[in-house]
C-alpha cells in the first residue's frame, strides 16, 4: 500500500473508531490526543508514519510529562498512541509498530474519594436554592449514575420508583430503583423545569441538554461554596457505592445499579468501604 502522510491517516483511523460503534466520548478523546501527537511529530518532520522511531515517541511522552501533565494522563494518550500505531500496522500502512516499545509513565495507585455524611449533607445546604443542580447531586447519591447518564437521562424513561439508562457505547441498557429522596427532589425539579419540547430530563432555560462539562463545572463550584473543594462529580458516585457496601447492599444489585460489566469493578470498593464480605440487602440505602 503506498505511503500517506500521518496526518491524512487520522481520520481514516478515526472512522474504523466510529465502525467498531466506540463510544462518542473515546473517539472524541482519541481524535484530541491523536491531534497533538500530528502535531508533535510534524514539529520534528516526521510527515510520513515509516518516519516515526520509538526515541520520537519517548520525546512525545516526555515533553507532556513536562508541561505539566499528569500521568494519568500521559498514560491514556499513550494508549491511544498505541492503539493508533497497531491499526497502521494491521491495514499496512507501516510494517512495524514504533510504540510498542514506549513505556508509560510510573503512575502511583491512588484510592478513589468519597464524601463523609457530614460533607454530603453540607453540599446539600449551599444547593438546596439550586433545584435543578440539587436534583443532579441527589440522582447520583441515591443511584449511583455516571454524569453522563444524568445528562443523557430522557423524561419518558422516568418512573414512579425507577429510571430507564439506555443502552449505549459498550452498556446494556438497565433499570435503576429511586428512592423517596430521589424521587422527591427530581419531582421538585420537573413541576419548575422549562416547559419546552426537549426529551431530556436536565434542561437549560432554551430547552437545550446539560452538557457534562456544564454539569461538572456547575457542581464544582458548589463543592467550593461547601469548603469541600477537593471532591470532584465522580466523587458523589463513589459515595454511592461506599456507602450501600457499608449498609450491606447485595454486591449483584449494586454491580448491576452501577451498571458495572464484572462484579470484580464492584468489589474493588471493598477496600474504601472497609468491608471483606457483601451483604445481602436488596434495597439501596437513602443517603
């Protein structure tokens, strides 16, 4: 197969992202990293894929490491950067792959954090003004759901005493149990929600959907007002998980909740919970 330069070979490799049905958020990560790394190599005239050693790629990882990013980081574009280099040589568009050898940087384990009662319990006194945003951070406490299934989250698959998650990317669609105090507050803020012709649940004033980044940004700053700053959005449904183990909530239940694909995901909260053995509870507990 004749030579392409890299930079014409991304969006082919993007779209066998898009065939394989990858989730919007990865291919979207994926095209970001893949773009600095173009750019990167282009800096050093490395146009053509066959041009490119693993030394161009250490410098890759390096001079991020050096701007300040994390390792965490640096590791999931070093993956992409692999993954991206694979796919040239499966369609032979280069004979060897040159990122093979590059190793990721040193990452230290770090345990996931969750809020105490008492911190929970504060957020919820500097939102309780905020209907909207209060209904956000109470549908992940009681339930547990990813931000993004709060934002994609459609009124037509609420009900009484359950939500609808759709399908998507690599997740089964599933049904997730609401409690009194989830229930409550989400009927507090669909009497006052905009009376437009969306199907999301979570709307702007013009009837537009919550984006994620807005919903982050938006709870951040509330965590501010709280003095509890150093939590983030994926903190609320850490709580979730800690504190149904802590209440002895069946593992499956909660795995399946969770929407996590292994019960082995759900265990690995046993070590925050400080539990050894699940319980057999087979109702979430109202936070």
């Amino acid at each position: 197969m004749a030579q392409e330069p890299i930079k014409s070979l991304l969006p082919k490799f993007i779209d066998s992202l898009n065939e394989k049905r990858r989730s919007p958020a990865t291919v979207l990560a994926y095209r970001s990293d893949l773009t600095q790394l173009v750019d990167f190599l282009i800096g050093r005239e490395k146009v053509m894929p066959d041009q490119v050693r693993p030394d161009d790629l250490d410098s890759f990882r390096d001079t991020l490491l050096a701007d300040k990013y994390t390792p965490k980081s640096v590791s999931r574009k070093l993956n992409a950067v692999k993954t991206f280099f694979r796919w040239m040589v499966s369609e032979n568009f280069v004979t060897t792959d040159a990122s093979a050898s590059v190793a990721h940087p040193k990452i230290e384990s770090v345990l996931p954090k969750f809020l105490s009662p008492l911190e929970y319990r504060a957020l919820r006194d500097v939102v309780r003004s905020d209907v909207r945003i209060a209904a956000i951070i109470e549908l992940i406490l009681q339930t547990g759901l990813r931000i993004s299934e709060v934002a994609n989250l459609k009124t037509e698959y609420v009900a009484k005493d359950s939500l609808k998650i759709e399908a998507y990317a690599t997740q089964p669609e599933r049904n997730v149990p609401l409690n009194k105090p989830a229930l409550d507050i989400l009927n507090s803020y669909l009497t006052i929600r905009p009376k437009v012709d969306s199907p999301y649940v979570f709307i702007s004033k013009n009837g537009k959907p919550l984006a994620v980044r807005n919903i982050r940004a938006s709870i951040a700053r509330y965590m501010q007002r709280a003095e509890i700053p150093s939590y983030s959005v994926n903190d609320l449904r850490t709580t979730f998980m800690v504190e149904n183990l802590k209440a002895g909530v069946d593992i499956v239940l909660l795995s399946h909740v969770s929407g996590h694909k292994r019960l082995s995901t759900t265990e690995r909260y046993f070590e925050l919970a400080q539990i050894t053995d699940p319980g057999k509870k087979q109702v979430l507990v109202e936070l």
